[in-house]
C-alpha cells in the first residue's frame, strides 16, 4: 500500500506544516535528519521548544507555497491554532514564502524519504507548481487536503503525482478533507 513506509535510521524526513512538532518529534527518534517547516510566529515558538535538544532535526519558519517571497498566514477566528494562506477572513501576519523546489535547494536534499504535509489548504498549489524533478526527490508522502480552504478536489494532486510516477490512494475523512498518500514506483524512472 501507498502508506506503509517505515522510518530508517538513514532517512530524510520533511515536515511541512510541522506546527508544535508533534509528528517531528516521532520522526526524529527514527529517522537520521527531520526538517520541520513552520510558518506561524508563536506556533513556531513552541516547535523549537519541543525540538531545542534534538539534534537532527532543523527548523525552518516559512509557508511553503506555490511562489518565493511572502504570503500573508490567515489566524481562523474560531480556532486560533488553525491558519492558511487560502482565507482571508481573519487577522493575519506575512510570512516568508518558499516552494517546494527552494526549500529543498536551501536545505541540500537531494532526496526526502518521507515527507508530511499539512499546510491548510496550500498543498494543492505546492504539489501542483512542484517540478517533476522536484516531486520525485520525495520517496514517499502523506498529504492532507484541505478541499474547504483551496476548493479543488483532490484528483488534481493524485493526477499530478501519478504522471511524477508515483502510486496513490486517497483516503476521506469526509467530503471536503482527508489525505493522499503516494509512493515513489520502483519503474518510475521508465516512465
């Protein structure tokens, strides 16, 4: 199945929208060097508190999004620890901006074993804007969508990373949000 990836010792793992570190936490005692990527100020606050005696985890505070430079990171008014770039109706703060391709350029991966990406609402610009080159450093991925924030389906992605050579499932949490999880085929460099 798409999903069942098994940290190594040796791997690269990416998080993006890592938020307090819950899931870089975990990740970290398995996997040789985890990226947590965090966009919101004082949510990125308490993921380096978390993570402050890790050694082979490296944060970054940025949105990871569909363009380089800023991005303003909508604060949902019924939910204070939930924030996307896709609204607008709420307070907010600019934040740096990097896609996919830079962040991983920035941080020298050549390739991520697993990445999680939970950005709100974003991942559909993210996975749509990512090269193909890009994509295909990233082994395997779990994805939550957001279908409420971005109002795309999430067939866009699963298109995107099937022609990248990669095998996905979607699974549905309810109709507007759930997660895609893709793996890397072995054959893919035949395609």
């Amino acid at each position: 199945k798409a999903h069942a990836w098994t940290p190594a010792p040796t791997d690269t793992v990416l998080d993006v929208g890592a938020h307090i570190g819950s899931f870089t936490m975990v990740a970290s005692c398995c996997a040789q060097k985890v990226i947590a990527v965090e966009p919101c100020k004082d949510t990125f606050s308490l993921l380096r508190t978390n993570t402050w005696r890790r050694d082979n985890v490296d944060l970054v505070r940025a949105a990871v999004s569909d363009r380089n430079g800023s991005v303003p990171l909508y604060y949902h008014n019924d939910n204070p620890q939930a924030y996307t770039t896709e609204l607008d109706d709420a307070d907010c703060e600019t934040v740096r901006a990097l896609t996919l391709d830079s962040l991983l350029d920035s941080m020298g991966c050549s390739q991520v074993d697993f990445m999680k990406m939970n950005c709100e609402g974003s991942e559909f610009k993210v996975i749509l804007q990512s090269s193909r080159t890009t994509l295909r450093r990233v082994h395997n991925m779990v994805i939550l969508y957001h279908v409420d924030f971005a109002g795309m389906h999430p067939h866009c992605i699963v298109h995107k990373l099937q022609q990248c050579g990669f095998e996905t499932q979607i699974v549905r949490h309810n109709p507007q949000r759930g997660y895609i999880s893709a793996t890397l085929t072995p054959d893919s460099h035949l395609r």
